[in-house]
C-alpha cells in the first residue's frame, strides 16, 4: 500500500489507484485506465462521461 498525492509518483509505482472524496471510495482505477485528468475528476466527485471510474 502506498498512500500520497503526487500523480504522477502513484502513475509511476502503483497497480491500482483507489481515491477518497470526502472519507468515502469515489473510484477505484487500475494504473493501465489512469489519467491524471479522470483521477482529479474522482477526487472532486465530478464525473465526465468515459472518464476514469
């Protein structure tokens, strides 16, 4: 587990992304799905259609 907010560290290390809005799960993103555009739309709970979920 790696927690941090650094995109582009969590692009470079991690499988899978899980981001927390609010202390709730708004997404869960395996790295191959993850832009850095559909992570920020996660973390504010706005979601763009074909966006990362």
């Amino acid at each position: 587990m790696f927690v941090g907010e650094d995109l582009d560290v969590l692009l470079e290390l991690c499988d899978r992304i899980v981001v927390l809005c609010g202390g709730q799960v708004s997404g869960v993103v395996p790295r191959e799905e993850a832009t850095k555009e559909g992570i920020g739309l996660l973390m504010t709970q706005f979601r763009k259609e074909g966006a990362a979920s």
